[in-house]
C-alpha cells in the first residue's frame, strides 16, 4: 500500500465538521435538556479524571512516557465515539434515556477533550499547566463563544433557506454549513467543535419548517451516506499510517511489549469509566429525586453506560495532531502515543462492541426495537386530526367528489386501525385487515415495477422515464415501510 501522509489539520478541518454536524441532527433537543446533569458530569467530569487517571498510570509503569506525556495521551483518549454504542443499543431497544446520554456524552467531550489535548501540548512547550482560573476561564470561553457563534451562524442559514427550496442546492448549503461554523469559530479563538454542534442542533430544530419534503428526502439520504463513507474514510487512512508508526516508535519495544501496553491502556481507561459512572449516577438520580423526578438511573443502566466507552474518529484525529517536533526537539513519544491510542480503540470496538448486545439481553435491558410509545400516540392523533379534516372538507362538497373523499378516509383510517391497540377482537381484526393491506400494495407496486422495467429493457420507454416512475413508487412504497 502507498504511504498517504496525513496532516492533522486535514483531519480535523475536512472529516471533524460533518461528523460533529451529523451526530447533532440526530440529537433530541428535549431529551438532551432532560439529562444535561449527567451529560456534563461526563462530558467535562469524567475526561478531566480520564487525563489525570491516565498521566498517573503513565508516569509509573511506562518509561517511555512521564507525567507530561500522560497527560497529552489521557486528553487524546478522553473523548468517546457513540455511534458503534448507539447503533446497537437502538437496534436492541435499549431505553431511550440511555441513548440520549451516550449521544449527548459524545457531542459535548470532543469539545472538552480538545480542551485537553491543547493543554496537555502547551504543557509539553512550556512546562506547566495553566492555573485553575486560567483553565475555567478558557474553558467558559470556548464554551460561550462557541455557542454563540453557532447559533448566530444557524440563524443565518435559516434565514437563507426561506428563499430557496431546491434539493442540489440546499443539500450544498448543508454540506457549507459545518465548515463555516468549524473555521468561524476556530477564527475567534472559541470552540469550533462546540460551534458545529450548537449549528446542527439548531439548524435540527427548525428543519421541519424549513425544508420541503422531496428536499428533505435527498439531505437525509445524502448525509447518511457521507457519514458513513467519512467515517471509513479516517479509520483506513490512518490504519495506513500504523507501519511507519511502528517503526518510529523510540526504545526498541518488542511487539509483544507493545500489545501489552495496548491492553493494559485499554483495560485502566474502562476501569476509570466505571470507576466515575457510579458516583456520577447517584448525584444525578439525587438531584432529580430533589426536583420531583423519581424517575431513576437504575445500577443495569448504569453498568452499560459504563461499559460504553468506545473511542473513534475524535481520539484517532487527536492522536495525529500530536506534534512530531516540540521546542525544536523530536518528541520521540509521539509514536507510541498513536499506537496506544489505535490498540485501545481497537480494543474498546472489538470487546465492548461484540459484547454489548449481549450484556444488554443478560441485563433484560432489551426491549421491543419497533415503536415507542410517544411515537405511536403522535400517530394517532396526527392521523386522527387528517380524517377529522377529511371529513369536514367531504361535506363541503357535492356528490361528485365523496368517492374521491371516502377513498382518502378510508386509506387513513386503515393506518389508523393498523396502530390502534389490539385489546379486542375486532381491533385484532382490523389490524389484520390493515397488514392485508399493506401486503396488497406492496404487491401491487412491485407489479408495477416489474412493468417499466419490462417497457425500458422493450426499447418502449426511455432509462430517464424508468427513472421518474421508479422514484414515484420508491416514495409510495417507503409510506408503507413506516406504517
């Protein structure tokens, strides 16, 4: 394989803003409000006790690294990466609360891990740490300003797309958007981190207003095909970089050595995650007890918010902004921190993530993975609302338009039935009525199909025909895959 040399700037400029501006999207405003305590007691908490606990554990049983080195390694390992987490906790119906903590957790630390990491190298430059008012102080300006430039920067675009209503178009936009609030915020000497993030979360909120369906439709898709391919994308790139690497790393390490230190890492950054959870958890179920919010995190949850600590593409991205060169002098413990950070990531995907779906069914965590209850009430009384104002239009009408109208009912309340609860015999037969349905449809597009495609492999129609029809009855099709 050809060396591809990796600037961290690249990293951090090209593959960091959209990540950041994806994983917002998707958070839920709301629940994030709800469970802000125990995101921030992770999210700024448990990475400053990663960095001490790590630079202690380096300082004592690894020559190659003292106190300072640890401390830049513990900042480079702070920050989680939920999607694996994540991923596998919806797909198994783990309670939503946990998921809105791991997505949460992973927004906010990337902020306070990079924190980290520019103290820990100005420790390395200079050394000594910045005084405790110093720390807050950047910390609270980086936050703040951060903030605000985001939020300014999603007032603009939302401003912006009222004029526009084009898929291109906006899904560009979406595409500029993370990169402007990243480098304006950077610009400022704030977090851009924190400003891609307060952009997206904003930019989320207003979306159902702001874009058309058919947009919507091709930027949702589009995003989650870039993430996906960004995602690989740095995973492989700096996958390339592990040889060179390993053959930089100073001491003569024998490669058993080197695995050792791996697993080592691995298994005290678990422990220093489980070792904060616990305390963590019970300030919040407090608080919340305090407040009139029984509701607790119980110790199942919090053992598997422990066992969640996965790191990703934020810590492989920090490892590489180590600087090869520091005061004029080769920082020859640059290497080995690349490498430990890359054994642990591998260690934490591989270990937890296999093991995760199985911990959750052995908890009994493991819930139904189709419809929440929240969602299942909002359908019925958005559906309820149609038919209310279906039928009010049909008797506005003249005869010529009720079959038009009955037909339009009755597809709604064919939907309606299908998520009705089935408590009694006709409920159970409506719901039968309605799967019949959907069956019935979905045959009947599929023949549809089967038809253009008959006509444009005939020379009857044209590939772009076939292509029109083909994306009228995706989008038919795709109302039946929600139902």
């Amino acid at each position: 394989m050809p060396r591809i040399p990796l600037d961290p700037n690249l990293v951090f400029i090209i593959f960091l803003p959209p990540l950041l501006y994806s994983a917002a999207w998707t958070v839920s405003w709301r629940d994030f409000r709800r469970n802000l305590l125990i995101i921030g007691l992770l999210a700024v908490g448990l990475v400053g006790f990663t960095v001490w606990g790590v630079a202690e554990f380096s300082d004592r049983f690894i020559s190659a690294l003292d106190w300072k080195a640890g401390f830049l390694l513990g900042a480079v390992l702070a920050t989680t990466d939920a999607i694996a987490a994540t991923s596998v906790a919806k797909s198994l119906g783990l309670p939503r609360r946990i998921v809105d903590i791991l997505e949460g957790e992973s927004l906010l630390n990337d902020a306070t891990g990079l924190l980290a990491l520019e103290m820990g190298i100005g420790l390395l430059q200079s050394g000594d740490l910045p005084t405790v008012q110093a720390g807050l102080a950047k910390l609270v300006y980086l936050i703040v300003g951060g903030l605000g430039i985001g939020l300014l920067m999603g007032l603009l675009v939302v401003w912006f797309e009222r004029f526009v209503d084009n898929g291109p178009i906006e899904l560009v936009l979406s595409l500029i958007m993370p990169y402007a609030a990243y480098l304006a915020g950077e610009e400022a000497k704030a977090s851009g981190v924190l400003a891609v993030v307060a952009c997206g979360l904003y930019v989320s909120r207003q979306s159902p207003k702001m874009f058309s369906p058919s947009v919507r439709i091709q930027v949702v898709g589009a995003w989650q095909a870039l993430t996906f391919a960004l995602n690989g994308i740095v995973f492989l790139l700096i996958g390339l970089q592990m040889p060179y690497v390993l053959a930089g790393i100073k001491g003569g390490y024998h490669m058993v050595t080197l695995v050792g230190y791996g697993l080592i890492f691995s298994v005290t950054l678990i422990i220093l995650r489980m070792v904060w959870i616990a305390p963590s958890v019970w300030l919040t179920n407090l608080v919340h007890r305090m407040k009139g919010h029984p509701d607790d995190i119980n110790q199942r949850e919090t053992f598997v918010i422990g066992w969640t600590g996965m790191r990703g593409v934020i810590a492989l991205a920090a490892a590489v902004s180590v600087p090869e060169v520091i005061n004029g002098q080769e920082f020859g413990a640059r290497n080995l921190i690349v490498f430990l950070t890359f054994s642990v990531i591998l260690v934490t995907l591989v270990l937890q993530g296999l093991t995760l779906p199985s911990l959750i069914r052995a908890l009994g965590l493991a819930g139904e993975s189709g419809m929440e209850p929240e969602e299942r009430e909002a359908r019925l009384m958005a559906l309820k609302e149609a038919v209310g104002y279906l039928e009010e239009g049909r008797r506005g009408k003249g005869e010529a338009y009720f079959h038009a109208y009955d037909d339009l009912i009755d597809r709604y309340e064919h939907r309606l039935a299908g998520l009705q609860e089935e408590d009694s015999e006709q409920g159970a037969t409506k719901a039968q009525v309605y799967q019949e349905l959907v069956h019935a449809a979905r045959g009947a597009l599929e023949a549809e199909r089967r038809t253009i495609i008959r006509l444009r492999d005939e020379g009857a129609i044209s590939d772009d025909v076939l292509r029109k029809m083909e994306r009228i009855l995706d989008l038919e099709e795709s109302k039946y895959q929600i139902s």
